[in-house]
C-alpha cells in the first residue's frame, strides 16, 4: 500500500541556565534557545487497491461460477528491473466473462491498478474498466462501463445500458468531477457514466473512488445477469469485432504502456499488453490497429506515435445530464 507522509516540525523548548558570576551571589541569566529536532512523519494510509480487486472478485462468485483463467498459470507475479517494484495479476473466467483480469503495480513511490471485465461475444455487455494511478499526492482515475458499441452514434445500445444508470453517474460526477482534457478519439470509447478525474490524496477521495467502484461494478453484474445470449451469428460477430476494436486500441495507445516498458523493458511490456491486458487480440479478430484508425498511418506506413491526430479534446464533460453527447467531434 502506498503511503503518503505528512511533516509535522515540532521544535522542542530548551532550558538552559547561565553560571552565576564569580560565586558572589549576582543574579544568574536565564535564557530559552529552541533546539530542533527531527521532523515527525504521520503516515496517512491511502487506498489499498487490492481491496477493490477482493471486492470484485468476491461479488463476482455471488453471481457466477468463477474459475481461474488460463492465462493465471504464466501471468502472476512479475519482479521488476529494478528489483523492488512487484507487479501482481490475476484471472479468471465465467459462463458469462470472457475474461476478468487485474493487474496491480507498487513500488515505494507509486501505485497503479489496471482492472477489467470482458464478456464474451455472445453479449453485447459493456466493458468494466478501471484505471488508477497514484503517485506522491496525485491521482489519476478512470472508471467506466466501456461501451462495446459507440454510444455517440447508437441511440438504441446508450439508452439499453446508460439510461438507468444517469443518476448512478451523476452521483459521482459531483464528488469526483471531470479531470480536464480527454481527446476526441479516447472519447468514444467512453459512456455517459465515466468517471475521468484527478484529485490530491485524501481519506475522503478515496472512499469516495472505493465507493463508485463497488457501485459500478454491481451495476455491471447486473446487466451481466439481465444480459440473454445471442444466437445470430452475424451480431456476435459485430460484437466479436467491436471488442477486438476496442482491444487493438488499448493495446496501441493505452498512456500506461510507458510504465509497463521502465520498469520490466519493452519486450515484456509488448507480451504482457498483447497477451494478458488485452488478451483476445489474437483470437477476436485478425484486423491490424490501421485497419481501424487508419488516420494513424504515416507516409512510411507506420502508426503515429501520437495520442491524438484531430487534435481535439474536451475539456469538460461532453455529456449533459441525460446522457446526451453535446460535444463535437
């Protein structure tokens, strides 16, 4: 768990009594001389997130069958270079999950976690998705229901899944408001509901994070349990490929791979990211990141390094309060 210290100097008062003179009973000088002592440190605990994985794992087997995944053989505990920072992963599979995977870094400085829940393509279920990072005092946050379709242009999939959930989000866009600009192309993979914030560390904040978390993750399980299996194998296919989409992305131009290739090198950063995070990359689809964002591509026919080519970005929430997208893309 990552700690953060408060200085508290706490000068202590000393006495220090001068000798009398010559012995002939003069009076005899008293003065106070501060002498400093070595700072206090309070140690104020922030969030453990390995409590949000207990809790999702735990809510979970009150709604599945959980097994482990796998990809929990290989992919469990990695050493990083610098041999003091422990990255920890976990999976598991369900009759309706695909895959539900965590991944959570620590070190003396930092703490990150990477949490997600696939379904499998025979449903259209959102994608639960939470990204945290926590470095000194500062916190980064996302924690949505990643829409599998786009939600901009598909009234029908936002009002089956959001709609009932516009008051949940509302909820907590007053605690943990909106953390500043988000480009255009990261938006559409996000809902109406996403949490994107920043915030200084304190008690209050990261209850209030646990507690959207656990809201949000009951809201998911229950459209996993509402959620009927589709049969039309062209619709699983439009999900098997909007899933893939969506992996591809994430595997490209996710912000937290330049992390992952510090602290255990790009080869490893490229399997871990292919493999684990966004396993189904390989076995969803065959379509290249270009194929998909094909505004990327370089003369060289390469893929730009940038995050974002439209150059546009919301500074503020670009959804109103029933979920309707007033931004432009």
């Amino acid at each position: 768990m990552l700690n953060f210290c408060l200085m508290l100097k706490s000068p202590s008062l000393t006495t220090s009594v001068s000798s009398c003179n010559n012995g002939r009973g003069g009076s005899c000088s008293v003065y106070w001389r501060r002498r400093r002592k070595a700072p206090v440190l309070l140690q104020v605990s922030a969030a453990s997130y390995q409590k949000f994985v207990d809790f999702a794992v735990n809510e979970t087997k009150r709604h599945a069958v959980l097994a482990p995944s796998p990809l929990q053989e290989k992919y469990n505990t990695l050493v990083a270079m610098d041999g003091k920072t422990e990255l920890q992963m976990s999976s598991f599979q369900a009759p309706k999950i695909r895959l539900l995977r965590s991944m959570s870094i620590q070190n003396e400085v930092m703490q990150v976690l990477d949490f997600a829940v696939f379904p499998k393509p025979e449903f259209d279920v959102p994608i639960f998705c939470a990204n945290f990072f926590t470095a000194a005092s500062t916190n980064i946050v996302v924690l949505d229901l990643n829409p599998l379709h786009d939600v901009i242009h598909h009234r029908d999939y936002k009002d089956k899944y959001y709609k009932s959930l516009m008051p949940l989000g509302l909820k907590y866009t007053k605690l943990l408001p909106w953390g500043g600009r988000l480009t255009s192309e990261s938006i559409k993979f996000f809902s109406p509901i996403v949490i994107w914030t920043k915030f200084t560390s304190s008690q209050d904040k990261h209850d209030a994070l646990y507690s959207a978390f656990m809201e949000y993750y009951k809201a998911w399980l229950k459209l996993m349990d509402q959620a009927v299996e589709e049969t039309d194998v062209s619709q699983i296919m439009c999900n098997c490929e909007a899933q893939h989409r969506y992996l591809t992305w994430r595997a490209e131009k996710d912000p937290g791979h330049g992390v992952l290739k510090k602290l255990i090198g790009e080869t490893l950063a490229a399997d871990l990211l292919g493999n684990f995070l966004f396993n189904g990359i390989k076995e969803l689809g065959s379509k290249k990141f270009l194929a998909y964002f094909p505004e990327y591509c370089c003369e060289d026919g390469t893929v730009n390094e940038k995050r974002s080519i439209i150059g546009k970005s919301f500074e503020h929430r670009p959804w109103d309060s029933r979920g309707e997208f007033v931004g432009i893309i």
